[in-house]
C-alpha cells in the first residue's frame, strides 16, 4: 500500500544560519516553539512552516519528525526524505523506525509487512533505543520517541517512570498526550481533558473512541459513543485509514450498515484491494439484504486469495442461501467450514442443506453448531424440527426444551442490554440519540421475538412430549406457552387433549 503524506526536511550540517533580530522575526519563532510544545498534529504542522520559513533547519526537522511520528499514531499515511543529519538527528531518525504505530486500518498485507519488520521484541539494552537516553527527560523530541518505544514494548514499558515525566513536563500537552496512551485501554480523561481545554487537539477523538468500544467496568461499552467520536476524528483526520476503518465497523456493530458501508467504500475507492475493507463491505451488503452485490463483493475477496477466503466464503453462501442458490450456496458453505469453525457457519450449513432435504446432514450441522456455542438457540430449534420431519418425536421433545431455556436466557440478555444502554444515556444526562433509540427498540424488539420462539418452543416440547406418552412434561411446558399471548389460544387447546390422556 502505498504512502502518500511526504515530509520532506532538507537539513545542512553546517551551522544553522542567524536570524537577525527582527521583534517580528523573534515572535514567529517563540509561537513555533510553543506550538512545538503544544504538540497536536496541526500544531506541528504549523510549527515546521515556520521555522522553514525563518530557515530554521534544525527546528523544522524536529517538527517533521515528530509529525511523522504522529501520523504514524493516527494511521496516516507517511513519508519522510530526510537528509543531511547531524549526529542527534541521525539517532532520532534511527530510533523512530522502530516505532509501530498504528496500524489498525490498514490492509492485512501491510501491516503484516510492518509487524513483520518488528517482529522480534525491543530488548531493554536495544543500542537504537539506549541512543536516545542522554536526552531523555532534556531534548522534547528524544524524550517523545523514546516515550513512544517504550510504550510500545512490553519489556520496555515498565520502565516508564509516569510520575516523574508528568513533573518534567507538566504544561507540555505532547506529552501528556503520549501518557495517557501508555498501556491499553488509553486513559479516557487525561485525553478528553487535553481536548476540552486546547480544541485543536481533535488527536485524542480516536483514542477516546476505543475508549468507548472497550467500556469500562462502571460505565461500560458506549457504541454510540465511540460513533461519534471516531465520526469526529474522521472529520478532522479524513486522510487516517484507521479512523475510517474503525467508524466503519463501530458502525457495522450497531447494526447501521448503510453508514458501515460507506466507510469501507471510501477506502476501497483509495484501496481497491484493502481485505479488511472488503470484508465489512460484503457483511454491510448481505444486512442490507443486497444479495447479488453482496455475492460480487465475497466473490473479489476470494479472487485476491490469502485473506478472509473462509469468511468470505461463508458470506457468499449466506447470500446464495437467500437467493435459493442452494447448491453453489452448498459448495461455497462446505469451503468456509475449512477455514472456520464456529456456530454460524454450521447453522448456516444445517440451513442450506435442510433446503436441499438432506434431513440428517442438516440434523448433524445444527448439533455441531449448538455443541459449539450453547447460546445458538436456532440451532436446537431447527434440530428439534429435522428430528420431528424424521418422526424422531422422543429426540425433538428434549430439544425443544432446551431451546425454550435459551430463549429466556437470550431475551433476559437483551434486556440487559437495554437497560445498560439507559444507564449510560442517564449517566450522561443528555437526551437519547437517534442512533441510541433505535438501537434500544431493536433490544426489546429482539427480546421480545425470543420470549416468542420461547412460547413456541414450549409448545412443540409439549406436543412431542404427548405424543410420546410423557404427560407430566407435556403438562409443564405446556403451561409455559400458555403465559405467551400469541400461543395461549392453541396451547389451551393443547392442554385439553394432554389432560385427556391416561395418567
């Protein structure tokens, strides 16, 4: 993938030239210096145009490099042709290879390609990293790369002494700004602080985000936050892949596909080859029931190869499945269950070949689904109704039980998610957003189905339970649909035949 942010920063070894005493000339160069020290990515930016304008060589350099390293921070896109150095410079520029960055947003290949070259961990006595340490805690730049390294390695971040750096640099906002971030999950107030009392610092919207999406154990995970948030920075950063990239799957988990798909379309417009982006593109499109584009779109991935084949593999299916393709919906189901192993896929199987009436194989596939993940509740439905299409009424019965107990497990969790959704909106103490109150409504609307397909799963427990000659079961479940309005009227039917039947 290639870099298109150039920083380019010509530095003579020779002396660095005088600037006369113009008051005006002096005032330029106290505001860059401040801005230096101010340390957003705009401040820096602002600062090398200075100093290259009062032919401040060396300043400017210190303002590109820690702009490069910055850009590397918000998954921007960089380059840095950087010649001439002088001894410090060269140990900067050396020492700044060494930091990763983020690189969540970017194409699988690529940031294989940069972890790749920093595969093996920074040991403590890296002679790169130990370069910088007779600047450490006097030289702002030193001090910031080496911070950064540090944070970055887990045998070097227990070396970081937070408290003394804070006390060195107590009004140096760049600082403070690498602190904050020094460990996982980034400390949502230092940054929310930094941004509120200098707006220029739109840096920190990202971290705050992922803030959010990781939750915490008061307040847990915002969604709609981190939403706003990451949209935020996406304003201010629309050269970040990593922005767009983390905007566009927030948005993918809350179920807001026509924005989720917007987001992985304007990478794929700048990327055409970018997996991660063509991934959530074929999940926006699928949601969004647009079947054949969604086909399309799973069919590029698996062309590219290397990549999501087994997801895209599976999604494809999926889409074939709506579309009755139920053969190559087969063909594709049975290649990603060779490349993934989780309860979707097998459901998704069981799907595809009780459409093709292959009873058994379907039967199987929804027991290995429920067998992987015990909240798979359509699974033991569907099981529950190939056993009674097989006349296997005494293998349905416990099925359809055990579906009606996951049911109420999964409408009880979804309440809860509600309810924690109300909590955070209350503890904000603004009004809901729309995004929030939709988001909420599907909750209950989703809670209320699995109080629904618990009712039914009671009712069919209790028909294959009579059938059977176990009255007491029958009777049991049976009052449990009864409880649900939509099956009350048939289940009371139901109840009168069971009594009928000899004790």
């Amino acid at each position: 993938m290639p870099w298109v942010l150039v920083l380019a920063v010509l530095v003579s070894a020779c002396a660095p030239k005088v600037i006369g005493p113009s008051p005006q000339a002096l005032g330029e160069l106290a505001r860059a210096d401040a801005l230096l020290n101010d340390g957003c990515y705009t401040c820096l930016q602002a600062a090398e145009d200075i100093y290259q304008r009062l032919d401040q060589e060396d300043r400017a350099f210190d303002a590109a490099l820690l702009r490069v390293v910055r850009a590397r921070e918000l998954g921007i896109a960089w380059s840095a042709q950087m010649t001439q150095l002088d001894p410090r410079q060269e140990a900067l520029l050396a020492a700044s290879d060494l930091i990763v960055g983020e690189i969540s947003g970017l194409d699988p290949v690529g940031r294989s390609g940069i972890t790749n070259r920093h595969q093996r961990p920074i040991a403590k006595d890296n002679p790169v990293r130990r370069a910088l340490d007779q600047w450490f805690g006097k030289d702002l730049t030193a001090t910031y790369i080496a911070l950064t390294i540090d944070c970055e390695s887990t045998a070097l971040i227990e070396s970081v002494d937070v408290k003394a750096l804070l006390q060195t640099y107590e009004h140096v906002p760049l600082v403070q700004f690498r602190l904050a971030r020094c460990g996982q999950p980034p400390l949502a107030a230092p940054l929310l602080a930094l941004r509120k009392n200098d707006p220029r610092w739109t840096d920190t919207l990202f971290w705050e985000g992922r803030r959010a999406i990781v939750g915490s154990p008061t307040g847990g995970i915002d969604l709609s936050q981190a939403i706003a948030l990451y949209g935020e920075g996406r304003a201010a950063f629309p050269e970040s892949l990593a922005l767009t990239m983390v905007w566009a799957n927030a948005n993918l988990s809350a179920e807001e596909f026509v924005p989720a798909l917007s987001g992985f379309d304007d990478v794929l417009a700048k990327f055409p080859d970018h997996r991660d982006a063509l991934i959530g593109r074929v999940q926006a499109l699928s949601y969004l029931l647009r079947h054949p584009d969604g086909v399309a779109a799973a069919t590029r991935l698996i062309d590219l190869g290397t990549w999501h084949i087994g997801d895209a593999y599976y999604w494809r299916a999926w889409n074939r499945y709506h579309l009755k393709e139920y053969d190559a919906a087969w063909a594709d189901v049975e290649n990603a269950t060779r490349g993934l192993s989780n309860a979707r896929v097998y459901m998704l199987a069981g799907l595809i070949a009780y459409a093709r009436t292959q009873l058994e194989t379907a039967e199987e596939r929804f027991d290995r689904a429920y067998q992987i993940d015990s909240s798979a509740c359509d699974a033991l439905w569907m099981s529950g109704l190939v056993s009674i299409d097989r006349t296997q009424l005494a293998t349905a019965a416990p099925k359809f039980t055990k579906a009606m107990t996951c049911f109420i497990s999964v409408a009880a969790s979804l309440r809860q998610n509600r309810e924690r959704v109300e909590q955070l909106i209350a503890k904000r103490g603004t009004p809901a957003t729309e995004r929030e109150t939709r988001q909420m409504d599907r909750f209950t609307r989703d809670a209320e189905g699995a109080d629904e397909k618990s009712a039914f799963s009671a009712f069919n427990a209790a028909q294959c339970y009579a059938r059977t000659g176990v009255r007491g079961m029958a009777l049991n479940l049976v009052d449990v649909a009864i409880a649900h309005p939509k099956m009350e009227e048939k289940a009371r039917v139901l109840k009168a035949a069971i009594e009928k039947l000899p004790k």
